[in-house]
C-alpha cells in the first residue's frame, strides 16, 4: 500500500479499541457520510438526503429545485429525520448467539433462538442513551458481530444543490459511466449543550467529531490510490452455482418483468392523470433503480458465466473434500445441501415474490398488514415480538405511516393492486393465495379485478392520514370490528401473511445452518480466510483511479469535466444545467467533475468519502457502472469500477456558484 | 480523393450517359445491394430479405434460425417478392413537370397538377417492358429528375446466417457500436433464358450484370478511404428552424410517447398471450426502431442545437437578403412563409398524426380503408387516380392484402385500436373525429372503447385472407352494402380519411411552393450550390475509416472481432451464438466482425456496399450510431458514423462456418 502512495501507517486508519482517521466515516441509516469539519459538518450524497430536501421544499421556497445554502449555522433547515451513526465499536458474539440455539432446533427454531439472542444483546446494549446497536451477522452465521453507534438526531442541511445537478442525467445516466452529477450534500450534526445527542432543539449545538477528513485541493490523477470507507450493504460473493442460477434464471428475470411492467403503469398513469405524478414519483425511482439493477445482474452474470465458474469451483471443492475421510464427513454435503435447499424453495418462490411486492408496492395493503401485524404482535412482551415490531421501532413504524400519506395515491394504488393482481390470478394450484381467491370469488378477469379494486378504495379511510394514525396500537379485538375493506383484507390475507413471514424465518434458518460449513470448507479448502460478505458494517475499499473497457472497441477514462457537463447539456430534464451554472462552467472547462476507481463498492456505499493516500477527501462515491452490477457476486479486476463526485467540484460549486464564504472557511479552502 | 486513397478515376466510377463502376449497385426498394459476381449474386443485408427467408421457413426447414445456404443455384429458395432494381438512366424533366402547374393554382391544385405530370412521365417510361420508372423531386422541387431502372422480379435466396448472427444484439444493440452483427445475405437475380425480365420460371438463368464488384480479402484499416454507394431515402438538411423545432418539439417526442405504450403494449400481450407474438413481431421491430430513431433525434437535435443554430443562419441569411431591393423583393418572406406554414399545421397536427398511425398500426382499419378506397378510386379514369391507387398497383395491393394476413391477429388489433381510441378521445373539440365520436356516442372510456372494440371484432370478416381479398376490387355500391363492421367503420370514417388525405397534398403542394425559393435563397447567398438532400436515388459517400467520441471521457475504435462475439455472447437471444459458430470464431480471434467509417448515410443505405480505393467491396452498411440519428438535419464530422459488416467475416462465415465452396469461388474467394 505505501508503494501505492498511502502514506499514512495502517495502526493510524484504524486499530481497535482506539480507533483512528476512519471514525471520522459515519453511517446515516442506509447510506454513508463523512466528518468534514470540527463543527459537525458532514459530508454525503444528495440522493441520500434528498428526501429532507423535498420536506423542506415549497413552492415559495422550492429548495429541490433551486438548490440551497445556508451562509450561517441559523440558516440551516430541519433535517426531517436524518440521523447520523458514530461508530463507537464492535464486539465478537458469536458465542452469545451460538449457544442459544437449541440442539436439534428445526430451522424456524434456530431463527427464532438467534433472534431472540440478539434482541437481548441489543437491548442490553441499548440501556446507553443515544446508543443504537445491532448484531451483524459475517459468512452467513460463522460469526456473530454486536455494533454500538452512537446516534445524532438533530442533524440539519447545509449546502444542496439544484436537482438539476445533483440528479444531473437521471435514470438515463443512473448505473453509466461517463458521468457529470454533482451527487453531494453538507449536513451538520447537533448535540445538547451538554455534548450529548438530543432531538432538535434551538438551543443544540454542533456535534465536535473526534476526527473528520480535511478536504482535498489538489484532487488525485488516474494511477494513484484511493480508499473508499463506508458500509457497503450486501454482496453474493461466496454463493453456491445453485444459489446464483436461481438468481440468475428466476429472480431477476421476475423482478425485471414485474418491475419493468410496474414502471410503465406509474408512467403512463402519471401522463394522463398528472396528478399522481408527484406522490409516484419515489416510488417510480426506485423502481427504475432495481430494474436497471436487475437487468444489469442478468447481464453480467450471464456475460461473466459465474454459474459455470462456481461449478468449476464446487468440483474442484468436493474432490479437494472427496480425498480425506474426515472432511467427507464434515463437509461431503455441504454443496448439495444448499442445492437441496434452492431447489425445496422453488415451489412457493411466485407466491412469494408476489406476496413480497403486493404489501411493499400497494400503500393500502401495507397500511393494512402494519396495523393489523402490530395490533397482534402488541400483545406479546416485548422481547417475544418480531424485529420491527418492538416498542424501539414504534416511533418509526409510526412516522412512516404518517410520512407515506406523502407518497399515497388512491389511483396508483388501485392500478398498483390490480397489475399485481393479474398475476395472482396466473398463479399455479399449489401456490394460490386463498385470501384473493375468496376475496375475488376465482375471478381474475380485468373486469372484475377492476370491480373489485375500485370497491376497496371506495370505501376505505386507511388513505386519510389522520384516519390511519388513528388505528395505530389500538387493540386486536378492537381493530376487529373495523369495517375499513382494507383492514378486512388484510386480516383475511394474515394467515397467508403470517405464513410467508414464517417461511423467511425457515429460510433464513436453513441459511444460517447450510452456509457456515460450506464457507468453513471453502476456508479450509483454500488455506486461507477471506473476507466476508458485505453486511452494512463498516468496511475501507484500496482502489486506484482508472478507466475501463466495458467491451471490445470501446475505452472510457477516469475522469470527467465542467466541459462534458456542459456538452450534456440539452435544455431539458435530465440534462438541463440553470442557466448560472452554465456561465460558470464555461469559465472552467477543465475543472474535474466526477471520477472513476476500481474500489469494490456496492450499494450502502453511497456517500462514502474517498481519501487519498494522505487521508485527505478526494472523492464522494455515489454509484456503480452498468458492468460493475453483477459486481456483487464478485470483484472483477476489468469491470468493477465505482462512481465518485470529485472533491474539486464540490469546492468550485460551493465558491463559483453559491458564493458559500462560511462553508468554505470552515472546510479549509 | 486520389491522395486519401481513391486508385480509381471518378470518371470510371460514374460518367453520364455511360455509366460505370457504380453500375454495380442495385435498388432493392427500401434497401441497396450490389453485385458481386457475373452470374447476378447480389450482397444485401440480411433484414433486407429478412421476409423472404421468414416466408421460406417452416417449423421442419427454420431457415430463419439455423440459416440457409445453397451449395447449387438449384437448392436457392423463392424470393417471394424480393425485386432487384438495375438503374438505367436519369432525365431532367423538372420544365416538363413545372410548366404543367396553372397559374395562381392553390395548393391542392399545385399538388395535383405535379402528381398528374408525374404520372404522365412515369406512364410513358413504363411502356418499355420491365421498365420501372418514378420521377424524384430534389431540393423541394427545385428539379425532377426521371429515373428509369431494370426490374429483375426472379430473385432467390442463396446465403443467409442464422438470425443469431444476423440480427445478433437484436433491439439492445440497434443504432449502436461497437457492433457484431453479421447482417448479410447473398441473393441471386434471374432472367429469362432471352436475357429479358420475367417472372419466376425453372427455365429461367442468371442475370449478367454489366459490372459487378469484387470482394476484397485484406480488408481495410483506420485512416482508410472508403465509399458508400446506395440509395439513401430521406435527409432534412436544408429544413428552416421552424420546421425543425416542429420535429424536435412535435413530431419526436410524440412518437416516442405513443410508439413507447404501443411496444410495450405488443411486449405485454405477447407474454400473456403467446399466440400473439409472432403475428406481432415485425410491427414490434418496426417500433421499436422508431421509437429509438425517435429519441436519438430529439438527443441529437438538443445537444447539437440544430434549432438555434439554423435561427443564427437564417438571422445571417435574412441580413444579405434585406441588403438588396431585388432579393428583398424575391426572398424576403423565405423564411417567415415557411415558418407561417409551419404555423398553420399545428391545429389539426395531433389528429392527423392519430389517423395516419390508426391505418398504419390497426389492421383492420387498413384493410377497411383500401378496400373502399380502392372501391371509389377505381370509377375514375387511371390517370386521375392517386398514386398507390392505379391499374399498375394492383397487383402489389393486392399481394398486401394477402400477406398481412401473416402479421394480423385480431387481438392485436383490438388492444391497439383501444390503446389509439384512448387519444383519440382526448383531442381537443376542433380536432375531433367524427367518425369515432358518432360510432362511440363520445364516451371514450376504458369501459366504452373495450365494448365497442370488441364488437367490431366480433363480427368483422376481414380477418379471414380469402374473405378480405374477394372485397378487393368489388364496385363500390356493391361495398356499401356490406354489414362487416369494419368496412362501414371504415365508410363512415371515409370523409376524415378523404381529408386528412387532401390536406397532405395540400401540405405537399405548399412545400413545393415555399421551400425551392428558400433553398435559393440560400444557395445565392453562399455563393454556391450544394448537393440535395436524400430523395431515394442513387448517391455515393466517400468517408474514412475511423472511431469516434460520442462523448467526454469515451473513445471507440473502429473494428470489432470475433473476440469480442464471443466475449458479447450471453446464451440467450439477442446475444446467442450458435455453438458451432462459437467453437469455430474461438479459432480466429482477431477476424474482423464489423467497422465504422465517416461516411454520410441514412435510411436506404441499408445493404449498401461499401467499396475501397480500388473499388473492392471491403464492408456492407447496415446502420448508423445512436449519435448519429440526428444526422439527417446535418452531417457531423465528430458523430457522423456509419456501421458496416466487415467483408472478410462473409468470407469466413461462407468458408469456415458454413463450408459454401461453389459461392466462395463464384466470389473469387
């Protein structure tokens, strides 16, 4: 690494218990974010924020639109439920958790015996104020790791660019490399006077971090090292060839079809009742996110024939097993078992995508399942009930029911349900959803889904904020007697609902007692540990600045500038630059816009800082290439390249465009 | 040209009246070809003849999948339908044509009086046997040109790829490079055994064609010359601002709205009801390459701010006019006369554009519509018929209404029809339609369109092949009578049909009007005049071989190979080589697939050959980049690319893949 230009001694990045220059990184809930001042300010993504935004936003005062600066700490807005996560440390469990399970426990015992083991731990840990805690799991279940963080809730934006810029390229560009989106944000974080997290109040003052990245002037050039610190969400790399075939050849070709069908609906929907455009509009997002994410996962696993290079792989394997007694014992089924497994879930795996969308995708029906599962989960002690539905999570599940009023449309969820609807209908005997069929009396034509979608929302109230506030926590019995048709449904559809739940319980079960011998084997087998699979803990990336070739005949550079920008620039969304911005640019041609690495991201990524090999803030990573997808089943030396906003570009808007005197001062430039 | 590499002198490429070199390039209606050998082999892109092979294959001989080729002229396979044309000779006839115009004729007069004239000229032509003659309008009408070619009518298949290679990358891979599409096809024109045109018969020979081109075998590199030569259709390179912001604002966005529902309308029935893929098929390809020729114009034309950069000329333009009392006189309205035309288009253009894709996207309307049509035109002497509506299209129309049978399924239909109803409902009330307002009593809802949709359905006949064609050619009284729903739809539609007809007449004749003194206008004022914009007839580019940037921090070169097939093969469609063909493109990585020169093209340069300086075929255009759709408004020496196969992959293919001897040494190979 020093020959790679670190010039900062590992024991300085990070050692524990004392911590080092990465306590400076910090999680915010989903995405990542760094310290990048004395006072609290932290640097993330926009799209990480951008909800705030959104809150903050009204058509006087349309900061999404026009971007937003606050020139003193007064003028900040309210950051409508960010939170900022210190990391503080992390202990090994996994005795605490291992030892709970019960010998001979089926796989929804053994679920439920972890569960239970890590609800105590938390809340044990959770006794601190302010502390949020949670048990990660590492290799699937071979190690049990309790992180503490300290949570900051007062925390309030600083600097946000117009939408134009920091969502520059839209979906078109979302997932591609050449890139020109200044995807970046400063928010502070607030402490009581007392130096101690505290909600929002006026008398709070800046949070003083233990460390925080200065940022860079000098930028890096293609060639030299950079570090990406942040808690990267989920990867597949130590997946069996029968778990990535499943991958490969059902669930992504589902959610594309379902999904791509989905987009269209809220498209055209929005076209010609423009009304719904703006509560969809989230939602459509996300769901283009996960289909070009989708869609690139396809692609590239079946481009980078990872199916066929795991069997490769588990032959090698099971011969390497095969020649030793002992290991024939202790690990001869490893493979087969997990197959075994694959193949065992295939036969609900329909019902259940669909079962999964219906109560995510349709607010009336999550509505329903929210209120009628915590009316039933309320009745049991608290450490009894399910992840989710503890009375920590009350505050949450209950603001976001009042939050989704914002994303609510009656229409939209009408088209939503019967879309999904119609394939419930094409659903296989052994996989009916019995709650539909009686509900729809076995009739899934389109007329009479129709008759029966536009019954529902007729009469129900669950759209009604308020109404639906209401009904949160009230009595089982009580809740009962409602005679709201969305709460009717819902308990129709609980034991369909209670059953699917159980089974991801089974399934994550099985998971934690297949998976951990399979990785044990492949250590062995191997001679070596390796690192474990993402799991939104906090991890540093070493990469180097560098283009790619995403196929033959075709070569991108690392870098791109205010004259790309400027080129991109059509007149209209999504490449619609303000005019101010424009003039700026032009001034300018050469300065740095966004940069390219081969560090191994995924997504939780977003918002990570990226150092130099001084430990200076060079770059803000924000996303992947198309190619880099499938990434997540493994690092590809020629593909996997991670996205990043040049640090250059955040000073040069923060002078050149905002005027940002304060802002700048207080980050050193 | 001599110093970029041309060995040849221009005067043996082409001389009037003798000919040339050139003399080598064949129409094929709507695509360009060539011959390659003494014996009438010609070289044409395989989605030119892509539906005589679909018509030739049966589920027992799929020739369509596994490829065809024929090792003896006997084993060549019928045309079915596939016309070579030989040019013969050009004339001006634009005095002829202009002096037939009345004085103070209007518009539609205008129209008229230049069709009549035509249709004279192209009477007269025709006398000679085999002859087929058209008279093209260039730069607007500025001259007409008469041109006169060879039909060959006896053409077989002789070499075609399996469609995985011929369409390899499929609708992902449309308008894009890097490429590796082998979209190539070897065909074989006939005569009668007197050396004269005739119609498929055993006793037929080979055409000997004046000149034919060699196939080169090294190839050519970056920095080469090359030459394109074919009958591009149709380029907008001399539109005023106004026109052009009508297509950029209008006309684009539009399509891509509607034809985007429409494909996936098609895409989602075709999964919920197989049956209706294949009838849908071709409609679907058609739309999908629209609607993406669509959205790279809209592309281009923002990002190369056609619109403003025409008002700056025009602005320049209209300075030299007004510096003169006799340019003011005769040019000062050039540009705002067009732009008031323009102007006086938009009240009725979102219907018209509905009853222009109603008859072209619902077959049933179609049917209906040529039927009556037919039925009325064919009371009036043969002279005043409207083109595509005289004795000498009789037989194509009806050969039309024969083969859509292969492309209708009225479930379809129905959904598009509804899908177009849904618009049509919503044009503003000085655009309605009265036609559909009366048969739908004026409630367009889902509901109403579905019913009366499938009532019409329910009871028409036109489905049915024999049924529609023993309509053709009925008297128009007898018509009347008929109670198909579809003919009365089609009758009481009749006087909107009438008009939209008459007004794109009107249209014409306008244009014929205004835009020949505009492009004098222009032509003055440079001091120069410039080569017409695309109208069909024969043209030749000369370009280099060469890469290009479609953008910042991207770079492509200009060669593909089989390396990067196989590297591109995913195992499913678009991107599944056949095994065969994979095992024997590992053999030879660096074999040239496909390349990119800078030669200027457009629709209709499809199967053009593409020759070097010494006049050997070294490629086969068959598409242009994504950033080159916009083009058509203006040649671009950094975007401007076309996409061609590489000669030497047909010979590999013919040699290593398919084992073609007899055509390999016809070939000279």
């Amino acid at each position: 690494l020093a020959e790679r230009g670190l010039e900062i001694p590992l024991s300085e990045l990070w050692q524990e218990p004392q911590g080092g220059l990465f306590r400076a990184a910090v999680g915010l809930g989903g995405c990542s974010g760094a310290f990048v001042s004395a006072a609290g300010l932290v640097l993330t993504n926009h799209h990480c924020v951008f909800q705030a935004v959104q809150r903050n936003s009204t058509p006087q005062n349309d900061y999404l639109t026009h971007g937003f600066i606050a020139h003193k700490q007064e003028e900040e807005l309210p950051g409508h439920g960010v939170k900022v996560y210190v990391f503080v440390k992390q202990t090994d469990v996994t005795e605490k958790i291992l030892g709970q399970i019960p010998k001979d426990a089926d796989d929804l015992v053994r679920y439920e015996a972890i569960e239970m083991a890590q609800k105590a731990l938390v809340k044990e840990c959770e006794q601190v104020p302010s502390r949020r805690c949670q048990v990660s799991r590492y290799n699937d279940g071979l190690m049990f790791v309790l992180l503490e963080n300290l949570e900051l809730r007062d925390v309030r934006l600083a600097a946000i660019p117009p939408r134009a810029l920091g969502e520059f390229g839209g979906e078109v560009d979302n997932w591609r490399w050449p890139r020109h989106t200044m995807d970046f944000a400063l928010i502070r974080a607030y402490v009581g006077p007392d130096g101690q997290p505290a909600a929002h109040a006026e008398s709070n003052v800046p949070f003083q971090p233990e460390r925080f990245f200065p940022l860079s002037k000098q930028g890096v050039e293609e060639g030299d090292l950079v570090m990406v610190v942040g808690t990267p969400g989920r990867t597949a790399r130590y997946r069996t060839s029968a778990e990535v075939r499943q991958d490969e050849q059902w669930f992504y070709p589902k959610r594309a079809e379902v999904f791509g069908e989905w987009t269209v609906l809220l498209e055209t929907l929005c076209r010609q009742e423009p009304e719904t455009c703006l509560p969809g509009a989230s939602r459509l997002k996300t769901l283009h996110n996960t289909l070009t994410n989708a869609r690139g996962m396809m692609e590239g696993l079946r481009r980078g024939r990872v199916v066929g290079k795991r069997m490769e792989q588990e032959k090698a394997l099971l011969e390497w097993i095969g020649q030793d007694a002992g290991r024939r014992e202790r690990f001869g089924n490893v493979v087969s078992d997990i197959e075994a497994f694959v193949d065992s879930q295939k036969d609900g795996r329909d019902r259940d995508f669909l079962l999964r969308y219906l109560t995510w995708g349709v607010h009336g029906l999550s509505f329903g399942r929210t209120l009628t599962k915590w009316a039933a989960q309320q009745n049991l002690p608290d450490e009894k009930r399910e992840v989710g539905f503890q009375e920590r999570d009350k505050d949450r599940v209950r603001a976001e029911l009042e939050e989704a009023g914002k994303s609510y449309h009656a229409l939209v969820d009408q088209r939503t349900l019967a879309m999904l609807l119609q394939r419930v209908g094409a659903l296989p005997g052994q996989e009916r959803i019995a709650g539909f069929d009686q509900a729809l009396k076995g009739d899934y034509s389109p007329v009479a889904i129709d008759r029966f979608v536009k019954r529902l929302y007729a009469k129900t109230q669950l759209g009604e904020t308020p109404k639906r506030l209401a009904l949160f926590g009230v009595a089982q019995d009580k809740l009962a007697q409602s005679r709201d048709p969305l709460i009717r449904l819902a308990m129709s559809l609980g034991p369909e609902l209670d059953a699917y739940d159980e089974r991801f319980k089974r399934e994550q079960g099985a998971q934690s007692r297949l998976r951990p011998p399979y990785i044990q084997a492949v250590s062995l087998w191997r001679g070596k540990t390796f690192y474990p699979d993402a799991n939104s803990t906090p991890r540093v990336s070493f990469g180097t600045v560098t283009g790619y070739s995403p196929g033959e005949a075709e070569h991108r550079t690392p870098h791109t500038t205010l004259a790309g920008l400027v080129a991109k620039h059509q007149g209209i969304s999504p490449f619609d630059v303000p005019a101010a911005v424009l003039e700026e640019a032009r001034k300018q041609p050469g300065l740095p816009v966004c940069l390219l690495s081969n560090s191994d991201t995924t997504g939780g990524n977003s918002g990570s800082p990226v150092l130099d090999g001084k430990g200076r803030i060079v770059g803000l990573n924000f996303d992947r290439v198309y190619e880099n997808i499938a990434g997540d089943y493994g690092y590809n030396e020629a593909l996997s390249r991670n996205v990043m906003v040049d640090a250059r570009v955040i000073s040069w808007y923060l002078e050149a465009v905002a005027g940002a005197k304060s802002l700048l001062s207080e980050l050193g430039i």
